[in-house]
C-alpha cells in the first residue's frame, strides 16, 4: 500500500474556498465515486489556487501544516483509515 507524499484534498461540503497548510496538493472534487480528475495543484510564490475542475478556491495557511480547513476535506482514502484502525 503505498501512501499520498502529496496531500490530496476535497470539497465534498461545497463550501467556496478551504484554507490548506500546503503550497503543493492534489485537488479531487467530491469523495469517491463522485470526484474529478486528481489535479496536482502549486500555488508557487502565490498565497491562493483555484482548481480548474471544481472551482473551488484553495488558500495557503502556513498555520494549518499540511491539513486544510474545514478539516473534513482533507481526503483519507479508505484503505488507510482502515489499516489505522
């Protein structure tokens, strides 16, 4: 089982724009079996990104550390939740 070295991110909630701890991220819309194309996502010297899927707004927040704002839509694939539990 191999893990994400990239944080991968959702929007499932639909809100407008989710603060992330992460200039560099995998944007996949809705969970699965409802989401887009994981797009790689590097907001550089930029403080946002806009995904060119779901329109949703990321927000860089060094504050965050790799997690995401609201925290439910930092994604866990479900092989890992499991195999931690």
């Amino acid at each position: 089982m191999s893990e994400h070295a990239t944080p991968h991110f959702h929007n499932q909630p639909g809100v407008p724009r989710i603060r992330v701890g992460a200039k560099e991220f995998m944007c996949i819309g809705a969970l699965p079996p409802f989401d887009h194309p994981h797009v790689f996502l590097d907001m550089g010297a930029a403080s946002e990104a806009l995904c060119p899927y779901c329109s949703t707004l990321y927000v860089y927040d060094a504050s965050l550390h790799g997690a995401a704002d609201p925290t439910e839509c930092v994604y866990e694939p479900a092989e890992r939740v499991a195999a931690a539990s």
